[in-house]
C-alpha cells in the first residue's frame, strides 16, 4: 500500500506539472444555457444483476463502508439529481439510499413534465388562469422520500427553458398570439400554488428547498440589467419583474417549511448581477438563498469558481446550495480521473471548512447524477460513479471523500 501512495504521490506531481496550469488557464463556459432538452435517461448501459460488493479499493478497504451523507453529514445534506426510472433500478437504488440523503428530480418536477396539456387546452376558456397540472410522474420520487427519510429539492417552479410555448398563449394553442401580463401573472401564480400546494398537503416536510427561479441571468443577451430576455416567454409577456413576483408567491403560498432559492449556472462570473437582480426581492422578504448549480470543469479554480462565489453569497445574507454539481473533463483514462478527482477533494475541502468556519451558509450539496453514463455531460464523464459492469465508485468519489492519498487540486 505504501509503495502504491509513494507512486500514486509521483504521478500525480508529473500530471500537475504537465497540466495544471494549462487547464486552469481554460475557463469552461457552462453548457447549461444552450440546452433545451432533458438530458438523456439512464439505464442504456446492460448491467450485471448482482449487488455491487465492495471494491476492497487501492486507497483502503475502510473506504468500502462510507458514505458521502455520512461524512457530511454535520455540515450539509448530500443530494443527487434522478431520472423517475432510476426508481425502479434496484441496484441503484442501493446505492442512492447508502450514499444520499436528498434527492432532485432531473426532469419530472419541471413546468413541462407537470402541465397537462390536453385538459388545460379542453379546458379553455375556464382554464384561462387555471392550468392543469399532473402529477403522477413526481408521485413515485416522494413517496420514495417520504419513507426513506429524503429530503427533496423542488426543482424548477419559473424557467424561460422546458416550459412550453402553449402555456404562454391565449388561448393554450402553439400558433397563437401571446397572453397579457396580467394573464401571464394569474397564471404563473396558479402554477406556483397548485405545485406547493401539492407537495405541501400530500408530502409535507419532504422539500426542502424550491428553485423558485431558474437562470433568469444572463450577462451576455440580457437587458440592461442583466436579466434573461432571450427564449424568455416570461420575459416577453410579464417584463423582467417576472422574477419578483414568482418569489412573491411563493412565499404566499408556501407553509414555511422550504426556502426560497434562486438558481443559476455560471454563478462566479454574474454574482454581482445576481445579487443586484435579487435586491428588491430580497428586500421583500421573499427569498431565502442562491442554488449554485456548479456545473465544472476540471480547468476551473474551485476556490474562484465555489468557495469565493459562495463567500460573495453568504456576505450578501443570502444562504447557500450547490444544486447540480458535475466537474466534467476532456482528459482521458486514468489521468483524467485523478485529476478530477484532485479537483472534486479541492472543492470539497474549501466548502467544508468554509462551512464549519461560518465563512459559507451551506446546507445542501447536489450531484447533477448518479452515474456518467446518466449525466447529460456523459461525454465529460463528469459524476462520482461509472458503470462498469455494474455501478462503480470512481477515484472523484474517493475525491468527494476527501482520502488522504490524494492531493486537493484547487
Ligand atoms: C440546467 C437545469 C437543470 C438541467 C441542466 C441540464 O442546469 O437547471 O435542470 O436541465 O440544465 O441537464
């Protein structure tokens, strides 16, 4: 084992020298704002049936029994984004109820995984200010929660992205005109009722959190202000205080027992504008604190990219959650994943000591995956577990755990 950490400890010098620098000086642009679609789902891989047993793995057999949830479990829950067929994997199951304590729905809690189109349509007129909603496809995930003691992130009440055009028409038809401001407010207040509404009276205490907004900054197209306008139909019918009156219902509607969260990707770069958007929300009492999705890349700084960006945060009184963590990397092989997982121990330490220093208000920590064959980055390989044969702990896992034997790379 020595002569293995001694080895481990030369290679990983070399791989620095060689490419720390020329990865660092490489900023990754977030890929989140060009997708449009639900990533892909999982369970394309044919998997051996068998439980997965315990690696007995080079960095210790001791490593064999831990979990990510209990290891920080003093400082914040530690959560995982899932596809509803990831439910009826058993295997994985396992290993999600071993590992995490909260969970997101990757998709099915979005506003187009939950409006009924054909009622809301049928509907019509009486409908005008009253979508339908359906909510079959998140029951499954919570009823998971609910008996396995989950916590969950309602994940996303008001984004420009997977949100139909019909919901923002007149009359609910694709082709015609846009609704006024006053329909569009109506409408965006009933689709945040009926949602809380729902988790709140048949699984209360099981969200946590709600992203209330998703990625309404955007510094390059936004208005002069910073917020999204491009592909934004709330942008388009209500005018930028969409965002205000998004987080004004859901405080009305909510029974107190999940915060309020703004999230966003990119957040190192639009911090400023983040907070100066948010003001007059937060002047109102309406929001609680900022999702920072974190979607990397191994040629990020951790420390930039998370710790100083969380500081920013907390300093402006908002709280903090990572909410879609992946460090994806164009690297190959056995490289590839030590520096990945180098940079996933650097980000881990930076936020756990922030967090037991008071530094940061961190109570959630969200991998945007189980598995890289799952992620919507699966090229990037950018997750915590791959399958081979069956789900397997990578060296990032070891990473996240912070083992001795290898070094933080900020
Ligand atoms: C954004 C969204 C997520 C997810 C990812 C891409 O980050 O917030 O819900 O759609 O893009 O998978």
């Amino acid at each position: 084992m020595k002569r293995f950490t001694m080895k481990l400890a030369a290679l990983l010098t070399v791989v620095c020298m060689l490419t720390a620098c020329k990865e660092e000086t490489k900023p990754t642009e977030t890929p989140a704002a060009v997708t449009e679609t639900p990533s892909v789902t999982e369970e394309v891989t044919p998997e051996v049936t068998a439980t997965p047993t315990p690696t007995g793995s080079k960095h210790g057999a001791e490593w064999d029994e831990k979990t990510l949830k209990d290891r920080y479990a003093d400082s914040f829950k530690f959560g995982v984004a899932l596809p509803s067929s990831t439910f009826r994997n058993e295997i994985h199951m396992k290993v999600v109820k071993e590992q995490f304590n909260s969970f997101t729905f990757e998709n099915e809690m979005k506003p187009d995984a939950l409006l009924n189109r054909d009622a809301t349509q049928k509907g019509y007129p009486d409908t005008n200010t009253e979508p339908v909603l359906n909510f079959a496809g998140i029951k499954k995930g919570l009823d998971f929660a609910k008996e396995n003691g989950f916590g969950v992130r309602g994940h996303t009440l008001c984004w420009y992205s997977q949100t139909p055009k019909w919901f923002f028409t007149v009359d609910y038809q694709s082709g015609s005109p846009l609704c006024s401001r006053e329909v569009m407010l109506a409408r965006l207040e009933s689709y945040i009722k009926q949602v809380m509404t729902f988790c709140q009276e048949e699984y209360p205490g099981v969200i946590y959190a709600w992203d209330v907004v998703n990625e309404a900054v955007d510094i390059r197209t936004g208005d002069a202000n910073g917020v999204r306008k491009e592909k934004n139909n709330w942008y388009e019918t209500i005018g930028p205080d969409f965002i205000n009156y998004a987080f004004l219902y859901a405080r009305k509607y909510s029974d107190g027992t999940a915060g309020l969260y703004y999230n966003d990707y990119g957040c190192e770069g639009k911090k400023q504008d983040i907070v100066r958007i948010l003001a007059p929300v937060k002047e109102a009492g309406n929001i609680d604190g900022i999702g920072m999705q974190c979607h990397l890349s191994t040629g990020d700084n951790m420390r930039n990219a998370v710790y100083r960006t969380a500081k920013f945060f907390t300093e402006a009184g908002y709280k903090v959650q990572i909410t879609e963590l992946d460090i994806g990397t164009s690297l190959k092989g056995e490289r590839a994943d030590l520096i990945q997982a180098m940079k996933y121990k650097a980000l881990f330490q930076l936020v756990e000591e922030a967090d037991k220093n008071g530094e940061i208000d961190i109570d959630s920590v969200t991998v945007w995956g189980l598995h890289d064959t799952a992620s919507w980055r699966s090229g990037e390989n950018p997750l915590l577990f791959r399958i081979v044969g069956t789900i397997t702990k990578k060296e990032a896992w070891y990473g996240a755990m912070q083992v001795p034997d290898i070094a933080a790379m900020e």
